[in-house]
C-alpha cells in the first residue's frame, strides 16, 4: 500500500473442467398418434460428477424429468423436439442436446371384400383388405368377433361350416399395424357372408321293373335343404340330355344286369350334389299259355286248367285266377 506493506496471498486454485458433450438418441423418430418413444441422452464422460439433467419440450422444462432417460406417448401428429441440458453443479458447465420426432397418422383399412357374399359348405371363400400401411403391415383378423389364429397377411382364404346345417352368417373384420410405435389402424368390417347348408338328394322309384311297360323307368327326385334346385340326370354317369325335371320317365329293355341312375341338383347360392346310384332292374316279360284237362265239358263236370310261364327260374310271382 501507499506506506510501503506488501504481502502475498495464499495460492488459490481453481479447476477448468472440460466441458460436457450430450448427445441424444430415440427409440425411433418417426411414430404414429399414440405412439410411445424412449430418448435417451448420452454424456462424453460418464466419470463426470454432481450433474443433474433436464428434459424439455416445446412448451418448456417437463417436470419431473430429470433422468438420463425420458419415456412419453405423443398423440399429436406433426414434428416435435425435445431437448436434454446436463448442468455440473461444481463448475455451472452445460451441455444440452435434442432430437426430434416425427408423428404421422395412423394406418388406414380403405375397404375388406369378399370374392362372394354366398356359399354353400365345404366352398371357400377370399378375404382382402386394402390399405396403405405398405408391405411390412400385419393384420389382425377376426370371424365373428372370435380371433382367427395364425392369419397376418391382408388376404386369406377359408372354407367356413354352416353350423348345425343352417345358413350362417360370417363377418370379418381386422385392423392392421405397422413396426412403427402406435400404428395401430381402426377395426374396419366386411359385408355378411352368408354360408349355406349343402343340400342332400335322394332317389325314389320302382328298382324292379318289367320290360313290356312303356316308361317302364319312373324316378322322382327328394331334396331337402335350400330349394329352388335345378336338376341334371345322369346313366352311369353321363349326362342324360333334356332330363332336368324332380322325375325322370324313360322305358328300358330287358338286361341281365341292372341300370344305374343318379341325379345332381344345384342351387342359386352354388350348391351342387349329386346323389347316391339307384339301381333299376329291369325284368324280361313272364309269358304265360294256360291249358286244361278239357275245353268241353257238360254240366256238373270237373275241369283243371294250369298256368305254364316260359320261365320257371323268375321269382316272387304271385298268382290269381279270374
């Protein structure tokens, strides 16, 4: 000082600490409304001490969240940027990083169609949606509200039963999502399929019939299930042309072996059997002279007549005298 008193202070340190790096990454940066994403930002020097962090939005500091890791759902679509400052208490250095995310609309099922709306048991039947969720979509199926297991492509096709051989009604419905965090279309349904019981034909007739009768072959049709059917008849097999009424008239001759018959019947909805074979056999004509002990006799006289039939070998013939 001005008298001449100098003197020296203590040696007084101060620490230049160098200074924080952040940097912050996401789980993914591009998500759909109510996706959820994880940032996480990451420090140069993890030895770095008495540091406390902060996370921030575009409305500001968030509270509370004040780790190295912050986890939000964001159901907004556009970009939002967050940001992260790493503050070391002991020497006011900082560092602040951000990392943006992208928020885009949900995927979008435009329509689910079926090749039919109408089909008979044991038929199959196609399913389609039609998005824009792109190639690495999954969908999520359901027939009748029930989960179908296993199905995940925008198409697939089934054979669905007509439960308890009545006509059944099927609605599929599905939604889709993407890899992308949130991308979870809404449920979008289908047209009712309709599944009908197939129905059963069987054959009623006369399977014995004899050779001399015209239109000897009369064969009638019984269906039961879903009526109107169109009819198709059929001799061993091929196609008899014209026949495509219930009854089929036809006059067959004589044969040793049986006739075969069968008859096909079809509906509106594409249902189509066929029914089991009817065998007719049809059976030479029995010829029969009658002769007696005596063609004059007078009153009171006794006469026996006999039947002869030209072929002793045919059975279950009754007789009756007139």
């Amino acid at each position: 000082n001005e008298v001449g008193c100098t003197v020296m202070s203590e040696p007084f340190l101060v620490y230049v600490n160098d200074s924080i790096v952040v940097n912050v990454t996401a789980t993914e940066n591009t998500i759909c409304e109510g996706g959820e994403v994880t940032m996480t930002a990451h420090l140069n020097d993890w030895n770095a001490d008495q540091i406390v962090y902060q996370w921030s939005d575009a409305n500001g500091i968030i509270p509370g969240a004040t780790d190295l890791n912050y986890t939000t759902v964001i159901n907004n679509e556009g970009t939002h940027t967050f940001s992260f400052r790493a503050t070391q208490l002991t020497s006011s250095c900082t560092a602040t990083g951000s990392t943006t995310i992208n928020v885009v609309a949900d995927p979008i099922i435009e329509s689910i169609t079926l090749d039919v709306y109408a089909i008979c048991e044991g038929r199959q039947v196609t399913v389609n949606a039609t998005s824009n969720a792109g190639a690495d979509a999954v969908y999520t199926w359901y027939r009748n509200g029930d989960l179908i297991e296993g199905v995940t492509a925008s198409s697939f096709t089934e054979s669905p039963l007509a439960v308890d051989g009545d006509a059944t009604e099927y609605v599929y419905s599905a939604y889709v999502t993407t890899p992308v965090s949130g991308c979870q279309s809404a449920i979008v349904a289908a047209e009712a399929l309709t599944v009908n019981a197939n129905p059963t034909v069987t054959i009623s007739g006369d399977p014995i019939v004899c050779d001399e009768d015209e239109n000897n072959v009369t064969l009638t049709a019984n269906v039961i299930g879903a009526l109107p059917v169109t009819y198709q008849w059929y001799e061993n097999d091929v196609v008899i042309a014209g026949e495509n009424a219930a009854t089929f008239e036809t006059t067959k001759e004589y044969r040793e072996y049986p006739y075969s018959f069968s008859v096909q019947v079809s509906n509106e909805v594409g249902c189509t059997v066929m029914s089991e074979p009817f065998l007719v056999y049809v059976n030479d004509s029995i010829v029969v002279n009658v002769t007696a002990t005596e063609n004059t006799i007078c009153e009171g006289g006794e006469v026996t007549m006999t039947a002869h039939l030209n072929d002793w070998n045919a059975d279950q013939i009754v007789y009756q005298w007139y």
